[in-house]
C-alpha cells in the first residue's frame, strides 16, 4: 500500500500517490471554484496537508475518498474567505414551480460550460449534492448555511442550470 510506504520513508510513493489521485481531486476543487489556478492552489495544499497529516489517516477509508474530504473543505474555505454568497432563501417568498420535468439529452462539455455559468452560490451546492454526493445536511453543515438555504439554492441552482442548458441547446439549432 503507498500510504504505508510513504509512511515507512520511501519518498518514491509520495509521488506515486500524487499521480494516482491529482486530477481527480483537481477535477473536484474546479468543479467547486470554477478557477484552474485557484484549483491548482487548493490540490497542491490539499496534497501538502495530507502528506503531512498521513499519520493521521486511519484506513477508515480509502486514501482518495479521506483526500477528497480535504480537497473540498479547502474549496469550500477558499469560497468562504472569497466571501461567496449563498441567498438565505428562508424569507425570500415561494419556491419556484417545479413541475413535470422533461427529459432532455445534453453533451457532457455543455453541461460543464453551464455549470461554469451559474452564480458562486448556486454552483457550490449543486457540485457537492451532484458530483460529490454529499446530501443537503452535509452541505448544510460544512457550509454552515440553513438546511433550508440549502435546499433553496439546489432547486433554484438546478433550475438555472436547466434553463442555461436550454438556452445553449436553442443557439445549437
């Protein structure tokens, strides 16, 4: 196991153990920040403080998901001391209707070039419900919001998301 080697003082597992894991967790710090030098940033810090806290880490679970859970708290830091809004939508009027939803096709790189598009807030909270699947009171709790403001920035989040898909599939015809 590469943990146990690093941790036995073969400097030739940390690297392996970077190549193993790097573009996945920058994948998830861009996903989270929406900046490719902002993510760099966050992955080597992430990589920096997991290489020195790789005592620490118990083998409760694998190295990547313990890797990721520092990855996202340094993007979600890096979001809080940007100072990102997330609307407190507790006091904000009605949920907007969500209706039927209908099934449409979108390519992969359109849907990551409309994600790029939606407001700090709104971004935050999708790609950690959608592609980290983190539930609404993980959000909640690591972003410090309302469970409430969660779950209004998801819906809203999601509705924009489709309505920025649409516009982009309306320019493609």
């Amino acid at each position: 196991m590469l943990v146990r080697r690093c941790l036995d003082g073969d400097v030739s597992a940390y690297r392996l153990l970077y190549d193993r894991y790097s573009k996945a967790m920058y994948n998830t710090a861009l996903r989270i920040v929406n900046s490719a030098a902002d993510a760099e940033d966050i992955l080597q810090e992430a990589f920096t403080d997991a290489f020195l806290q790789l005592k620490s880490f118990e083998n409760k679970s694998t190295f990547g998901a313990w890797l990721k859970q520092i990855v996202v708290y340094k993007s979600i830091n890096f979001l809080k001391k940007k100072r990102i809004s997330f609307l407190d939508m507790e006091n904000t009027g009605d949920m907007p209707d969500t209706g039927e939803e209908e099934t449409i096709w979108y390519t992969v790189d359109t849907i990551k070039a409309s994600i790029k598009e939606l407001p700090d807030g709104y971004r935050t909270v999708l790609s950690l419900s959608l592609f980290e699947g983190y539930d609404h009171e993980e959000i909640a709790e690591t972003l410090g919001l309302a469970h409430s403001t969660v779950r209004s920035q998801y819906i809203r989040g999601k509705q924009k998301l489709i309505t920025l898909l649409k516009i982009r599939a309306a320019h493609e015809q």
